[in-house]
C-alpha cells in the first residue's frame, strides 16, 4: 500500500483508499466526490475506508471537508491541496493528512492502476530540527503598511505555524474516539500563535528589566532579531526567495539577546502624538486623550513620521531628484558605560547611506545620543530598496533596519 502519516495516532492500520464516483452520494449533483461538501459521500461506501479529496472546492472549508467524512464513517481523509501551500490543520483525533498536487497525483496513480488500493495509518512521530527554519509563512502579514508606510511593518517575526498550545477542553462526545479521552492541546497557526511568543519574550525581558518601558522592550527585541536560518543562511519565503523587511520585519525574535541590547530607541509620548496628529485625528481630542497641552505640528508630512524615534527606519517617498533626505534618531544607553559605538551601513545598490556621526560615545554622564542618517537615491533604480544600520561595541550589535521607497 501507499504509507501516508496522519496527524493525532498512536496506531498502526491498514485501510482501504476510496476516491471519486465509487464512493459519492446517489443525490449528488456531481459524478465524482472530490470537493467533500456535504451530501456529497454515500455512507455506505465509504464506511472503513481512507477518502482521499481533491481540494478543488476553497468554499468549503478543511474543517467542513473534515467533518464530511468523520460523518460518513471514513477511517481518513488525505486532501490533495491544489495550491501545494496551507497553514497545518488540527483534525482533532480524525486522522488527516494534506499533500500537494505532486504527491496527491502520484496517490491518485497508484489508486487508478490497483484494484485494491490501501494506505496505512502511521502513529504521530516527531520530525525535529526542520532545515531551513524559521521560513515566512505565506500566509504571514506583508507590509508596506496601509496606515502609514513611514513606519515600518511587519516590526518581528516569531514562530506561529504549527504551534502546538492548550485549548479550552472540547465536549467528550464531539472530541473523544475510541473510548480516549479528549485532548487539552492543539496545532494552530497564525498571528495569534506568533503574538504570544512575542508577548512572552517582552515578558521575559520586563522581569529582567522592570523598569523598562514597552517601547524599550520592543526595541530591545527588535535591534537583535536574527535574519538568519538554522542553516546559517538568510531567512527565505515560501516560495524560496529571501524574505524582505516587509515579510519578516527586523527578522526573528532572539529572546535572550534581547536581555542585552547595549542601546534601546525610546519612543516618546510626543512621538505617538504626533502620529495622531498624522493620522488626522484632532488636535482637541488628542490634548483630552493626554492630558496635555500638546500641538499638532503645524505640517505633518510624511517625513515627519519617519522621524519617529522607532527602532527601524520607513521612508515612503524618496525623490531622486532632491539628493540627500535626513532622518533623525536618538538611542539610550542601556549597556555598560564609558563605550563608544561604532556605524556599519549595509546598503543596496546605487543609494547612498551616510551615518552622521560615525562614532557615538557614552561617558559616565551621558545616556542618551543622537545622530542622522542621510539617505540618496539618485542612482538607485525606482522602487523598495532595503538595508540595515549597525552599531558595534565590544560585545553588542544594534542593527536598524530600513526600508526606501525610491522614486
């Protein structure tokens, strides 16, 4: 037979696999079950059989698809996934497994060319260190952002694919088979799955660093993010390419680096207020918001968001033909004292980056630095360019990440 692994077993069996007319609904509209929608299997065919699907349905969800067959009494379900791209799915304790086109035709094949096809169920194992990882999700958030592009987005990238956490206990009769007890625990994937590891490292950064304010912290993770897999090359995209800022943001969280940035850019209550302001909310209702007798600027340009203290750099519109455009940053000196920082640009082709100045230095005294970064696309082709800033001392590394919109 064909050894296919589902997810949720602890068992190994041997099943018949059942695929297209043999197995539809004598009341449906279509000579073969390949979308898995309701109605569409005869129950008695499929009784103890593995169904295999041919997702070429996207209306009907996985979950309806999954439920279609548990219903009709199926021992499984192998979905052949047109698009040979989908976040992992929990099943729960139905065994499921999903395959691309290029394995899904080759089941399909062995199907077609055997007059008793079989598959067998294999237990749940455990594949560990997955080469390359982290990989962005497709389905991951991508910037620019729509709100704003002078602020850059996605900020971080954590792990939420596949991620295995407890879920509020499902009723014993819906999750429950073969007299087991239901599980307290589930694979999900998505935002919400990245957003507590993130939310977790701020923790852990917070009971280091009590003092520190969140604008701090997510600095902190920010400027020590990694860009690089576990096979020491950059972090790629599911289609294999090398991810950019707007996929990945600064890169992935390094929790433990991040307990020791050496510097922090701290955001302001003025800076957020000023974006407000940006945002077009009025000056009346952000003084009441605050507290304060604060005042819009009197221009608020885009060039004006981009100088928001913020541990990476967005500039949405760089003319080629207006030379150099200076941005504005302060970092705090949260690391030993008495060092002095030295700047590394890593540039794309034909812009201009210029650090100004070079060299920081934190006496005893001083805690916080400012300095500029002057940007020149004159000889830049049109379009999204990317880069970083680096600043090195002893054993620290604060890397800024920037994103220029040549025009």
């Amino acid at each position: 037979g064909s050894a296919i692994n589902f997810s949720n077993l602890t068992r190994t069996e041997t099943y018949p696999l059942a695929y297209g007319k043999d197995i539809a609904a004598k009341y449906s509209p279509i000579p073969e079950a390949r979308s898995c929608y309701p109605g569409s299997l005869d129950p008695e065919k499929v009784k103890g059989k593995i169904i295999v699907c041919f997702d070429g349905f996207p209306v009907v969800s996985r979950t309806i698809k999954k439920l279609v067959a548990e219903d009709a009494n199926a021992k499984g379900l192998i979905l052949i996934n047109e698009n040979d791209e989908s976040a992992p799915f929990d099943s729960g304790p139905f065994p499921f497994t999903e395959v691309g086109t290029t394995i899904g035709y080759k089941i399909l094949k062995y199907i077609n060319s055997n007059k008793n096809p079989s598959a067998i169920i294999l237990p749940t194992v455990e594949i560990p260190r997955i080469k390359p990882a982290p990989v962005v999700a497709y389905f991951s958030s991508r910037g620019p952002s729509v709100l704003t592009e002078n602020i850059l987005k996605p900020d971080i990238m954590a792990p939420g694919v596949a991620i295995l956490g407890a879920i509020t206990p499902k009723d014993e009769e819906e999750s429950a088979s073969d007299g087991e007890k239901p599980g307290g625990y589930a694979l999900e994937s998505g935002t919400s799955m990245a957003c507590p590891h993130v939310t977790g490292a701020s923790a852990l950064v917070k009971s280091v660093h009590p003092k520190w304010t969140s604008s701090m912290i997510r600095s902190a993770l920010m400027t020590t993010a990694t860009v690089y897999d576990n096979m020491r090359k950059p972090v790629t995209n599911g289609s294999a390419s090398f991810a950019t800022p707007h996929e990945m943001g600064v890169g992935e969280i390094s929790p433990v680096k991040a307990l020791n940035p050496g510097l922090v850019f701290e955001t302001t209550t003025e800076d957020y207020l000023r974006f407000l302001c940006y945002n077009g909310s009025p000056e009346k209702t952000i003084r009441s918001m605050s507290k304060t007798k604060f005042k819009c600027p009197t221009k608020s340009s885009d060039d004006l968001i981009s100088n928001i203290n913020y541990p990476s750099i967005s500039i949405s519109k760089l003319e080629k033909s207006k030379g150099f455009l200076t941005i504005k940053r302060s970092v705090t000196n949260v690391g030993h004292p008495n060092v002095t920082y030295t700047s590394t640009v890593q540039a794309p082709m034909g812009m201009k980056v210029k650090v100004l100045p070079k060299k920081i230095s934190f006496l005893e005294n001083v805690k916080r630095v400012s300095f500029k970064v002057l940007f020149d696309g004159s000889e830049a082709s049109s379009g999204y360019k990317f880069g970083s800033i680096t600043w090195s001392a002893a054993q620290y590394s604060v890397r800024t990440v920037f994103a220029v919109n040549v025009e």
